[in-house]
C-alpha cells in the first residue's frame, strides 16, 4: 500500500474512534445526568421523611426511598461512569460493597415504612437512616463537593 492509502486509512480509523469516543461520553452524560436525578429524589425523600408530621407521610417518604435505593444497580453506575460526577472509583472497585449498601438503604427504608404503618414509633429509625443507609455509601463511594 502506498504512504497516501496508509494516512487514508490512519485518519479513518481516527475519525471513527473519535465519533465512537464522543458517542460513549455522552452516553455517559446522560446516565450521569440521570443518576444525578435520582439522588436528588433520594435527597428529597430522605428531608421528607425526617420532617414527616404524621405516620402516613413517613410511610409514604419511605417507600420512595427504598424504591429509589433499589434503582441504584450497573444500569445507573455503569462501568467508566465517574468522569464528570462525584463517584469514586471505589465504587466499581468495590461493587460487592456498594451494591449491600444500596440494598441495606432499601431494606431499612421498608422497615420504617412497616413500623409506621403498623403505628409504632419509627423516631430511632428514620434517624439512623441518614447515617446508617446515605452515610454508608456516600462516605467510601461519592468525592466531596469541589468548592469554588
């Protein structure tokens, strides 16, 4: 093959690695976008749920927490998603972990809807909950706030 059909064929293959770069980084902007969403839905739910004034509305805060927890799976944290996100590494690292942790949020989050419901008192409960289902993952899996 002649030097031409070489550079030819060279910035071909870079043009197309360059497109298939582009297409992957904005399908993780859209995952990250979307992942970003349902964290601030988690977020809401969870001041909800502390600042509930009757066991209806703490059994309601409740299960959205627990059915936005279950979402959190490879489909919303896929492999090489950090990059513009405060995700860490950690996360794919220690997928094992991160994945008990969020299923340890989806299991506390119906035990306070379950209390609540059945009437009991869930003060305790929704309490821990910050620390012992949001804190568990955001303190080994998620960077701190860039301040500016």
């Amino acid at each position: 093959m002649r030097k031409s059909s070489w550079l030819l064929v060279l910035l071909a293959g870079i043009f197309l690695m360059t497109g298939a770069g582009a297409a992957w980084a904005q399908q993780f902007d859209k995952v990250i976008a979307e992942r970003q969403e349902l964290m601030k839905g988690i977020g809401g739910a969870s001041k909800a749920l502390r600042s509930a004034a009757d066991a209806a509305a703490v059994a309601a805060s409740a299960d959205k927490l627990a059915a936005a927890f279950a979402k959190i799976n490879a489909d919303t944290f896929p492999k090489g998603s950090a990059d513009g996100s405060r995700s860490k590494p950690e996360i794919w690292e220690q997928w094992d972990d991160f994945t008990k942790a969020a299923k340890n949020a989806v299991t506390l989050a119906q035990a306070i809807a379950t209390q609540a419901r059945a009437g009991e008192n869930t003060a305790e409960l929704v309490k821990a909950f910050g620390k012992n289902a949001c804190g568990s993952c955001h303190r080994p899996f998620r960077k701190p706030k860039k301040r500016s």
